[in-house]
C-alpha cells in the first residue's frame, strides 16, 4: 500500500530520533510524519544540531524542503525561516551547515531518504526544474481559489510549487482568526498539511495545534473547518485539487469515490463517455448519493419524481438513469 | 500515491531496507493509536454533527466561497444504520 491514512497527528507528542542513513553524517535527528510503505517516500521534521554539516550530494528522490526555523548554509548562501526548495531527483546540493542548529520539513516524494556524495548532477537529473523561495518575503498572500468551488474568505494561499503533469500542488496556506467553512470536503488526491504555527479545527478530527500533521489519502472526508486563533500551515496535493463539497457526515470513501464519478460524468460528459464507457452513451451511471441517501424528508429521488397511478403505463425519468413504473409490465426500452 | 515526478533506479541496500521496515512498524503503531483516539472522540464528534446541521439550516451551507445557502429541513441527511469511520 502506499501512504495510510494518518490523520490527526502532532510531532510535538513525540520525540526526535538520529538519522541513521548513511550519508547524513551525525547531528541529523528526525520525526517521521508519514511514509509510504512501498517506495519510502517520506515526510518529517528534521532537527539538525548546531555545527552540522554535510557533504555536497543528491539523493535518488525528489526532495522538497522548507526551513520552519533556524538558519541553514546551502553552499555560500544563508537561508532561513520560510524558505523553500525543490529539488529533482538527483540534482546535487552543495554542501549544508547550520552553525546555530536549525528545524526543517523534509519531504522525500518518491523514495527513502538518500544522499549520494556528489558535486556534479547525475546524468538523468532534470536540473531545470530546481527552484527555491523565501516563501515568507518573496510571494505575497493570494486568495485560496486555486479551484472551483473553492475556500471561503480567510483561508490564503503562496504556491510554492506546481507540477504541470499530475497538477499536484505545494503551497503555504494560512486561516485568519475565527475562520470558519460550513461544509464537508473531500478530494480526488491526496493531501497533507503540516502546521508551522496555529490551530485548525475540523469536524472528523477535532483541532490541530502547531506542529500538526496529516496524509489523508483521497476521498476522505474532511470538514467543517475553523480556526480560532489562526494558523500557517505548508499543505501538499499529489495530483489536481477539486473540492468536492456537501453536507453528509456519514458517507463513506466507495460512495465519495462514486458520487465523484457521476459528477464527472456531468460536468465533463464527453471525456467520460469516451474513456470510461468506451463511447457508449450509458443512461445508468454511477450514483450521486445526494441524489439516494436518506434524509428526513426521504430520499430526493423518489420525492421529486412520483408515478401516476392513473396512467398504468406512464413513467417518467425524472433524474438521470432513475425512473418509476406505475405497474409491473414488462416492455422495452429505445435506449 | 504518486506526485509522477522524476524517480532515478537505484538498488535499495540492506540498511535502506532494515530502516524502512523499523519505520512501517512504527508508523503502524502510529496509525492503530490514531484510529483509537478517533472511536474515543466519537460522541464529541456526533455532537459536531449534529450542531453543523444545525448551522447549515440556519446560517447557511458553504457551496462555494462565502456564497452560502440554507439547506431546509426535510433535505437533512439521516444516519445510516451502519458503523461509522472517519480513519481509513
């Protein structure tokens, strides 16, 4: 399996171990957020002591990293609180010092963490996509409507990074005082957040303080949403973000999984119907549960679209692939 | 999961491997206390619930944005009569 789902979760509650990964040289300590069982793909906090050092390298993963607090020697350059890198798998690093010590976000995408003492690239590195920011000075707050339908007022974001294949997003995003959404979220990607500083309450979860985390796999649902005192927080999608919004509490991953289908269906009918159905025009397609769940006043797929009793033979689709039969006769139909 | 970026072959050697098995141990621990403290947050949370259906029939349901809407009574969901997960 890939990442579990590991929601909530506060690295404050544990302690830091040594990194013991060759490479890394000692004054490393690190906690592990989440990892993915199969490639060792990672996320964790990394403490580095005063006087660390390490040598120039790459590792075999795509690393991201940001600097939560401290000050950190790349080379000759000085970094610190906020900022961030993107580095390809296999672009070498110049060396690392950190004279006072300093806290960092590590996030490996797409192995276990490594270094390969280098100063030159590996061959099949794609340099080009090296970028770096001080994510806290250099990008202004733009509002969080990276997608539609999107956030309410409050909930800012900085893109750090996205990526033009799988649409998958890094970004700062920070709640302002006494944020609150009312509604109920899941997604068709994994997300991830860490808490740099602040709280955040959601209904499933309860409230995340600083140095809370998630890996929530897709289709999870997430929400209500509030914050009392505010936060900052770096989150991460690992493919094209879209809200699917609604007020269920109680529906599960298979029927998000499908409701995500039929909307789909609805909104992007041509390019369903050719990769899903394979160019048939289906009239059944997968279940909206907004359309079948039970509510206090039934279910609205049977509420809006009553038979006539009158008419023995009359029906009607009233809702797409749903329909009533005023009697039992069997007949065909033209579709 | 996957973020479909670039991923260079290489061979996992024998402290790479004994690393990452320690750590899936561990993480699985992680994940059993997780699942724990969530089934004992359970009757908070209904009371979450229930106080968010409440809001969206009065203050509003977030559709998109700050646009909101009042959700009427009748199209309240019901619980289903089955067990309920928040922790997959």
């Amino acid at each position: 399996m890939a990442r579990p789902h590991i929601e909530p979760f506060c690295d404050r509650d544990v302690p830091f171990k040594p990194m013991k990964l060759k490479g890394f040289g000692g004054g490393m300590h690190y906690k592990m957020l989440s990892l993915d069982t199969d490639t060792g793909a990672c996320t964790m906090t990394v403490k580095l002591d005063g006087g660390y050092a390490q040598k120039p390298g790459f590792s075999w993963s795509e690393l991201e990293l940001l600097v939560i607090e401290g000050e950190l020697q790349v080379g000759d350059k000085t970094v610190g609180k906020g900022h961030y890198f993107f580095v390809p798998a296999g672009h070498a690093m110049p060396a690392w010092r950190s004279a006072q010590g300093c806290l960092l976000l590590m996030m490996y995408n797409t192995g276990e963490p490594s270094l390969v003492e280098s100063d030159t690239h590996h061959p099949d590195a794609r340099t080009d996509r090296y970028h770096e920011t001080d994510s806290y000075n250099d990008i202004p707050w733009a509002l969080g409507n990276v997608t539609k339908p999107n956030v309410a007022s409050g909930c800012l974001i900085k893109l750090l990074n996205f990526n033009d294949r799988s649409h998958a997003l890094t970004f700062l995003y920070c709640m302002t005082p006494h944020f609150w959404q009312d509604n109920i979220s899941y997604h068709d990607c994994a997300e991830e957040s860490y808490h740099l500083w602040g709280d955040s309450w959601m209904m499933q979860f309860g409230t995340v303080p600083t140095g809370g985390y998630f890996w929530r796999p897709a289709y999870i649902n997430h929400g209500a949403f509030a914050s009392e005192l505010g936060c900052i927080a770096l989150g991460r999608t690992d493919s094209k973000l879209f809200n699917h919004f609604h007020y269920n509490p109680w529906s599960t991953v298979e029927e998000n999984q499908a409701r995500a289908a039929a909307r789909t269906a609805e909104r992007d009918p041509l390019l369903y119907r050719w990769i899903v159905q394979h160019g048939h025009n289906h009239p059944h397609g997968p279940e909206d549960f907004e359309d079948t769940m039970q509510r206090i006043g039934g279910s609205r797929k049977y509420r809006s679209v009553q038979p006539d009793k009158n008419k023995p033979f009359a029906h009607s689709h009233g809702q797409h692939g749903q329909h009533h039969h005023g009697d039992d006769k069997a007949h065909d139909h033209d579709h | 999961m996957s973020f479909q970026n670039l991923f260079i072959p290489h061979q996992r050697n024998k402290e790479e491997r004994q690393w990452l098995d320690e750590e899936i141990a561990e993480q699985q621990l992680r994940y059993q206390a997780i699942v724990k403290a969530m089934e004992e947050l359970a009757p908070t949370r209904e009371r979450w619930y229930a106080e968010f259906l409440d809001r969206i029939q009065t203050r509003g349901f977030n559709v998109d944005g700050d646009m909101r809407v009042k959700i009427q009574h009748e199209d309240i969901p019901l619980r289903p009569d089955r067990p309920h997960k928040v922790v997959y």
